[in-house]
C-alpha cells in the first residue's frame, strides 16, 4: 500500500500525480483508459472497497484475464515516470484480492480454459496459489480435477509447500459449500489426490458441519488408511458442532471400526461414537470391556458419556442396564399416544414415562415436544421440566416458541430447559438441572 513506501517514493509521487504515470512497455500501456491505469488507479486508493476495485478492473471482460493473472502473482505495476525513469509499484493483499475477483468474474468457460493452461504448463507455486484462488471463486462441481492438477507439479511428499496445502483447501472448502452436490465426488478426489493434500480435502469437508458432511466424511473411511485416525477425528469434531439426528451412514461406518485390528482405532471410534451419540454401538461398547486396557478405559468413558450412567468396568452390568433400557423405552413408545389430545392423566403418566428414556432422549424428546401445545399450562409447564431433564436439541426450536407462552411458569420452564440445553458441557449442562431441582 502507498503508505508503506520509501521516502523517496512519496516525493516522487508528489511532484508526478498517479493520474499522470503512464504503465510502461512491459505492462502493456493503451491509453488512458486501460486496464492497467484501472490498477493504478486501485493503488492509488486504497482506502476504497476491494469490491469496487474488483467491479472496475471486470469491467475489461475475459482480454484482460491474463494480465490480471499476472498482475496478482508478480505483485507489482511497473510505471513509466518519465523518459528515462520506471517505477515498480508493489500491489497491496487487497488489490490483488481485487485483480483476483476480476479474473473470476471473467465468462467461466473462459477461466477454466485459462486455469487449465496454468495447470499443464510449467508453472511457479506463485502462479499455482492465485490460480486457486480465482477458482476459490468461479469453481463448481466440475473442477475438483482441475483443483488437483493445479497443485500436481507443487506437490512432494517430503516438502510440499504449506500454503499450497492450505489454499487447495481453502478452494475446496469454497466450492463445497456453493456447491455441496461436489460432496458426492469428494471419495474419488480424496481416493487419488496426492497424499499431502489428501489432509485438506478431510479438513474442506469438515467445514461444511451439516449432516451431508458427516456422511461424506463417513465415505472416506477406508480409502487410505494410514488417514483414518485423522478422519475419525474429524467426524467427531464435526459431530460435537451439530445437533442429533446424525446420519446413519456416519454412524455405521464409525461403528466397524470398533472390531479394527488397530488399538488407536478402536479408541477413536469409541470417542467418535460418544460424539455421534450412536444407541446402537452400546452392545459393542460393552464387548470392549474385556479388551486390552487402554481400549477398554476408552470404551468405559464412552458407556459413561452416552449412559450417563456411573457404572463401573463390568460387562455383565452394563449388559443388563442396556437390556432394561431397551425394553423399558420399547414399552414406553408402544404406550405413547398422541400428546396433543389424550386426556390429562394419561398425558402426565406419559409424560413422566417418556423422561426416563435418557438413553433414547432425542426420540422421547420429539415426542414430548407434541405436549407444548396443549392448552393447559400445568401440562407444558410439566412438558418443558421433562425436556430440560432429557436436554435433547431435538427441542430447540418448540422451547423458543414456548418461551412466548401466555402463563408465566411456562414462560420460566422454558427458559430454564433452553438455559439448561445451550450449556457448553456436560458439567454445565449437570448443574443447570441441579439448580432448578433445587
């Protein structure tokens, strides 16, 4: 940026105005209104939008494509101060942002047939970088190939340089999420890209954190193996930001992985399970009880997290308590009737019935939710106590709604049960029930 120059630069500028400096031969002056006096205009202003560099500078359509390339890798505009003086002007993050918007506004036909050229010639890691980031921008479904092979002469498994990692996988994440459809290809990419980029296409699906992501990351498992620690770690990241249901696709894949032959394995997939919230790994949970000892402490703390139960490290126990729980909710949904119209003593048995299935809280959750609507307030108020002790998200969205009920007890009830299930932790989580026992 200007203010960053030399002393002398000022002066310079000072006794020659910008609108004055003509580019010289080498950045290929046309007159007034070319597009390199529209770069210089952007350089002498920094203090405007890059959005409106970037409208100025596409204004010159898919001609100026190559130059505005060049411009953003070389990072300078070369000017003509007089006959015998040039000037190299170094071109700020924001106007090469600028230049880079432009070329990505270019006709995309045209983009991608420039960027392919980018990719089969010999190319610096400067000219691979901004070439990504142009198709950060104008990418689709259609370019995780031309992605991968702007990258492939950059690429080397002892020294691959850290910001083609990154910006490969920042374009990938960009594309996903204008484009998330691209999930459905993200197997074969990740199958055949080269292994120091294999870690950002994990980390790209990652950031999309919905239910398709986690099952895209579900997909990955098992491509390359010597990743999948790193994409079991991923899918529980994932998984912690979201809110149940989760896909069972994810939870299945994660599931094999608790028979693997590897410890580390085994204890990831444990964990990722906590995370996935997945009833159905119990049964195995409980068959690593007998495991070596790291795995099977592993799979106590996962018991513990899903139960939120303290029982101790015996598989006959837990066998038991998962029986009992099973059985327990089965009869308790075939009694379930519709909340919304069974008369009052029915409701509060079922109710009361449907708070104990803490193990299967998010589906006693969307069946207590029902009660919210009920006209009597001692009903919902009991409805909204239930739900704050089940602290399923299921039941989000109808606690607000409840938060807006005409009876004041209502009113806190709900307040208290949304307080209780946006708490950080568990701990906290725990405490926010002990408060309103209280």
């Amino acid at each position: 940026m200007l203010h960053a120059f030399p002393r002398f630069v000022f002066a310079l500028l000072a006794a020659t105005s910008l609108a004055a400096l003509a580019p010289c031969a080498r950045a290929q002056a046309a007159g007034p209104g070319s597009f390199e006096r529209c770069v210089l205009d952007a350089i002498g202003h920094p203090d405007r939008q890059v959005e409106a560099h970037a409208r100025a500078l596409a204004s010159f359509g898919a001609a100026a494509l190559p130059r505005a390339f060049e411009l953003a890798v070389n990072r300078e505009l070369v000017v003509r101060v007089d006959d015998s003086k040039e000037l190299a002007l170094p071109i700020s993050p924001d106007v090469q942002l600028a230049l880079i918007a432009a070329a990505a506004r270019a006709p995309r036909t045209e983009v991608v047939r420039f960027l392919s050229g980018v990719a089969e010639r010999e190319s610096r890691a400067e000219d691979a970088l901004v070439a990504l980031r142009i198709l950060a921008l104008a990418g689709n479904v259609d370019d995780l190939g031309l992605l991968q092979r702007l990258c492939a002469r950059h690429v080397d498994a002892a020294a691959t340089p850290p910001e083609v990692r990154e910006t490969f996988g920042m374009a990938l994440a960009s594309i996903l999420g204008r484009h998330p459809e691209a999930l459905k290809q993200l197997w074969a990419l990740y199958r055949d890209v080269q292994a120091p980029l294999a870690d950002a296409v994990i980390r790209a699906a990652g950031t999309l954190r919905d239910e398709e992501s986690l099952g895209a990351l579900g997909g990955l498992l098992g491509a390359r193996r010597e990743l999948d620690l790193r994409v079991l770690g991923e899918l529980g990241r994932v998984a912690r930001a979201l809110a149940p249901p989760f896909p069972e696709s994810a939870r299945e894949a994660v599931r094999a992985y608790l028979h693997d032959g590897d410890p580390m394995l085994r204890r990831a997939a444990c964990q990722t399970s906590v995370a996935l919230e997945d009833v159905d790994a119990i049964g195995e949970l409980i068959e690593l009880l007998d495991a070596e000892t790291d795995v099977a402490r592993t799979a106590l703390d996962s018991l513990r997290r899903i139960s939120r139960k303290a029982i101790g490290r015996d598989s006959e126990e837990w066998t038991e308590w998962f029986r009992r729980e099973q059985r327990d909710w089965t009869r308790a949904e075939a009694r379930v009737a519709d909340l919304r119209s069974s008369d009052r003593a029915t409701a509060v048995a079922e109710l009361h019935a449907l708070g104990h299935a803490r193990l299967f809280r998010h589906e006693a959750a969307a069946h207590v939710v029902v009660a919210l609507e009920r006209s009597e307030p001692e009903l919902v108020r009991l409805a909204c106590e239930i739900l704050d002790e089940l602290g399923s998200p299921v039941a989000e969205p109808a606690l607000v709604l409840a938060t807006e009920h005409a009876d004041a007890s209502v009113r806190a009830s709900a307040e208290q049960a949304l307080a209780c299930l946006r708490a950080d932790d568990e701990s906290e989580h725990a405490a926010h029930a002990a408060a309103r026992r209280r």
